[in-house]
C-alpha cells in the first residue's frame, strides 16, 4: 500500500489512480464514519465518492498533511450536510445520539451569529481538547468527531461499555465547567 | 439568526484541529493494562481482619434501616483505600477476592478474655457463618466519658492485648488509627497496611458519647487484593442499583423510582458498593440499598468480581 506523500504526488500529477489508491487504503474507515453520521450504506459510499471528487478537485493546489484527517473531515462535513437535509429521516444514527450527548453542554438557543459562534465554539474545543490526558481526548474525538458508538469504543479501548459511558459523562462534566468558565451561558 | 445548539455543536466539532483528528484514528489502545503495582500482589494479603461495629452494622443484621431526618446528610464512611466520598476524578479503590479461614474456637476465646479484661461486663458469641460472629457486651463503667484520645488509646490498647497485634505483625502487616467524630458518634478505625498501601482489610471501633458501643460484629477473612479500580459517583452507580430482599440478597431496582436519602461508602465481600436508604417515590417501600461504586467488569479479574458480586449476602 502506497504511503500518503506517494498518493499526493499521483494527485499532484492528476493520474486517476490516485483516487483508487485512496480507496484502497481509507475507503473503508471512510464509509464506515459517513455511515454512522448518515445511517444508511447507499449514502455513506455516495458520501465518500463525493469526498474523493472533492480531494481530487483540491489537490493541487491543496497539499494536506496529513492525508487521512483532510480526507475525514471532507467526507464528515459532506456527511453532516446529507445528515441536515434529511434530518426527520436519521434521527437516531450514532451522529445524533452523540449530538444529544454534546448538546447538554451548551445553552438552549445561541442568537448571535452562528458561524461566528461556531468559530470560537471550535477554538474552545481546541483549547479543552489540550487539557485533556492522551486517552481522555481520543475517546472524546472518536465519539463526538467520529461518531463510535459505545460498543465499538469498548472494543477499542479495551474496557467495558460502562466503563466507556462514565468516562465520557466525565469528559462532558469537564467541557460543560469549562465552557462555563469561558462565559458560555449553561 | 437563531440556530440550536445541536447544529452549532455540530459546525464546531467538524472544525476542530486536524492533529486531534489524526491522533484518534491512529490511535490503538494498549492491552489492558493493570492499574497497580500492587494489584498484582497475590502472597500476603492474608490478613485478619476484625470489623467491630456498632449500631450500624447491628441495625443492618436486623432489617431495613429506618429512613430518618440524620440520612438527608451522607453519613461519610471510612473505607480502606479511599477517605473520600462520592468518588473524584480518576480516584481509586482497591478491589479484593475474600476467602473464610474458618473460626478458631480458641482465638474466640482469646478475644472474650481480652474483653474481659478491659472491663466487658459479660460477652456472648454467635458465629454467623465461617468467618463472621458477633459479640455482644457491655462495657460502659470503664469507657465512661472518654475523651477522642482516650477512645483511640483503647482501640489501640485492644488490638495489643487481643492477640491481634502479634497476628497482623507476623504477616507483614502494620496498620494506622483515624479516629472522625459526629454527633456522639466517634469512631476510631485502625486500617490495616500491607508495604504502605490499604489492603482494605480495617478494624472499626464506635463509641457513642464516648461509650463503648456494647454490640460488635466482626468478620475474619483472608482478603487478597485482586486490582485498583476507578470509584464511580453516586449518580453514576445509581444506574445499577439494587435492594436487599428479606432474605439479604440483591435485586436489581431502578433507582429513578426511589427517593435516595443517604449514602455510605462500604466494602461486602471485598467490593466497594454505595450503601443507600430510600423509599419508593409512589409505593413508599423501604428499603436498604446498595449501589457498586466500581466497574468490576473493566478488571482483569471480572470473572472472580462478579462471582464475589452474585454472593453478595447481608446477614
């Protein structure tokens, strides 16, 4: 399997085989994100065919490093916006229950501009995330940016689904005090 | 613009840095690992062990526990491990496989005679099962109006001339006395130490307005620490809460339908569980409740927990 820098030069050099390739080593990872946000396979590979045209139409100029989390994010924020339009239809996927999850953080209704608000949102979050020990931060990315599901995060980190759900209702006591301190009405 | 917070959250977490993105998916979590040194010590934590309590434990063996005005406060217990309650961050409590070694009718007797001579007007021995009895006596003259101090001199001055002292040093163990005081309640617990750490194993005198309670109940166990585990809330193991039936077993409750009204941290069989009172918020049933303040199922050793866990009893 072709290293990330290897792949980014087929881009660079707008062979096709790049997309395969890109497949080839996170296609699967890639489906398997949209279809916990989408819940629903048919929309998840239709996201990531989508996301593999969108890095394909950015690189170049684009030269992300690294490859996988560029790659992520495009097929999350293409999955999220499927998810928005046809909310009433995907209640109840892993992207939702984790949004329920989150949202108990935060005040009833924000009614200053919202993409500002998102922008410091994200920069808090960014802020919190460093204050967090190693595995306290990947087990909250992996359930509020990946969307596991509480199963698969037991698998993964050896432990029990209890186990897991304590220590994110942990992690979300701290965000939730942290986030008070910053001034966000709770 | 109003927009919920749901989609807000959702706008700001798709934007969070690329290395917090990147450092998940690469993430493999280690095998299981144990959380202590010492948890893997299997040799001595042989240790007698002799809990003397006082009205609490007695009013246990007797029925459900009256809920009265005193449980609007948790009643904060002492508990080898932890001094603490609810459960912090990342704080934790040791977990134990408990084996019965049997009574020895002469070590009984040794510790009738001990009390004897430390002025019990009279004793009556009843074994409750392989490795629980209770004494029953009195010895308010001589423990009459003791002062804190007094009252940890003659726990100390009992553990001496029981015969324990020589027992506990024989098996590596040391110990050190706390002694809390609470509206005419003082009580002095000795916590036993095994190479500096709690082996969980602990003796608990209660004095009540500086008298010797005259009821004890003790236990004598082989306790062998099997891991350290992190101690949940009360919120938290309320989710898995249960009642004693009248035949003292559990039986699982959903404790959302129970006013929960006091809280005491206490060790049965060598797990850590939130020992509650509450009543039924429709039916007003009493009841004795018991909460596990841990997550057995995340050790190691969750096959020999569990088992300790289904043999849970209250005599």
């Amino acid at each position: 399997m072709r290293d990330d820098s290897e792949i980014i030069k087929l881009f660079f050099e707008r062979r096709e085989e790049a997309i395969a390739e890109l497949s080839t080593k996170y296609g699967t990872a890639c489906v398997s994100l949209a279809k916990r946000i989408l819940k629903n396979e048919p929309d998840a590979e239709e996201c990531t065919n989508d996301a593999y045209l969108a890095v394909w139409n950015t690189i170049p100029p684009q030269k992300p490093q690294p490859l996988r989390a560029y790659l992520f994010r495009i097929v999350r924020n293409i999955a999220v916006s499927k998810y928005h339009a046809n909310t009433a239809e995907k209640r109840n996927s892993y992207y939702d229950v984790a949004l329920d999850e989150l949202e108990t953080c935060l005040s009833a209704y924000v009614t200053v501009e919202h993409e500002i608000e998102a922008a410091e949102l994200t920069r808090q979050f960014d802020a919190f995330l460093a204050t967090l020990d190693f595995e306290s931060r990947v087990l909250f990315v992996r359930r509020y940016w990946y969307s596991d599901d509480i199963s698969e995060l037991a698998d993964k980190f050896h432990t029990s689904k209890n186990n897991i759900s304590v220590r994110l209702l942990r992690i979300r006591k701290k965000l939730k005090n942290y986030l008070e301190k910053e001034g966000y009405e709770l | 613009m109003r927009k919920t917070k749901k989609t807000l959250i959702s706008d700001a977490v798709t934007n969070i840095d690329t290395r917090y993105i990147e450092e998940a998916a690469e993430y493999t979590a280690a095998t299981p690992k144990r959380k202590y040194a010492f948890a893997g010590w299997i040799a001595a934590a042989a240790c007698f062990c002799l809990l003397i309590a006082g009205v609490f434990l007695m009013r246990q063996g007797n029925g459900a526990t009256p809920v009265t005005d005193d449980l609007n406060n948790p009643v904060r217990g002492e508990v080898a491990g932890t001094n603490t309650l609810p459960g912090e961050d990342d704080e934790q409590v040791n977990v134990y496989k408990i084996d019965g070694l049997g009574i020895d009718a002469n070590y009984l007797e040794d510790m009738q005679t001990a009390l004897y001579e430390h002025g019990w007007a009279y004793t009556e021995c009843t074994l409750l099962d392989e490795y629980d009895f209770v004494l029953k006596g009195s010895a308010d003259e001589i423990t009459n109006d003791m002062n804190k101090d007094e009252c940890t001199e003659l726990a100390k001055a009992f553990l001496e001339d029981s015969g324990l002292n020589a027992l506990i040093k024989a098996n590596g163990i040391s110990y050190k006395f706390v002694q809390t005081a609470s509206e005419g309640l003082v009580v002095t617990c000795c916590y036993f130490l095994y190479d500096g750490e709690n082996t969980g194993a602990y003796i608990r005198f209660i004095f009540e307005d500086y008298k010797c309670i005259g009821e004890i109940q003790a236990h004598i166990y082989n306790a062998e620490c099997l891991d350290a585990l992190e101690l949940l809330t009360l919120d938290e193991a309320l989710a898995h809460a249960y009642k004693v039936n009248a035949d003292g077993i559990l039986e699982e409750i959903d404790a959302e339908n129970y006013n929960v009204k006091g809280a005491e941290l206490v060790y049965v069989r060598g797990l850590p569980y939130y020992r509650f009172n509450g009543y039924g918020i429709n039916t007003r049933e009493v009841i004795d409740g018991y909460a596990l303040a841990v997550d057995i199922y995340s050790s190691d050793f969750s096959d020999v927990l569990t088992k300790e866990h289904e043999l849970f009893k209250i005599n």
